[in-house]
C-alpha cells in the first residue's frame, strides 16, 4: 500500500495535502463540543437533584399540615 502511494506520488498522480489534516480539525471542534455537553449534563443533574429535593421538602410539609397532631 504505501509502495503504491511512493509510486503515484513520484508519478505525479497523488498530490501532497497542504494544510492541516481534516482529523484534527474535527478533533479540535469534538473536544469543544464535548467538554459543552458535559458541562451542561452537570448543570442538568444540579438541577434535577435540586428539583427532587425541593419536591421530597414540598411533600414533607405537606404531610404535616394534613396530620394534626
């Protein structure tokens, strides 16, 4: 395979790429990304663990005011 690359690119008929490699560009753009999404997945569970507790706090007191003592 690589004997044949040597051979096409010696011939003229494989150009060199110039410029940075699509890979990287794409792995750059996919760490931004990924480190978005896990900072807002950490912001969703902050907010969903609050919303449970605020929830099991309403139901508490709730529970207490129907039971008069």
């Amino acid at each position: 395979m690589i004997w044949d690359w040597e051979r096409k690119l010696i011939e003229g008929r494989l150009k060199p790429f110039k410029g940075r490699s699509l890979k990287m560009t794409d792995k750059s753009k996919q760490s931004k990304t990924l480190k978005q999404l896990q900072e807002e997945n950490e912001l969703l569970r902050i907010r969903v663990a609050y919303l449970e507790k605020l929830e099991a706090l309403a139901q508490k007191k709730s529970q207490t005011k129907k039971k008069p003592s």
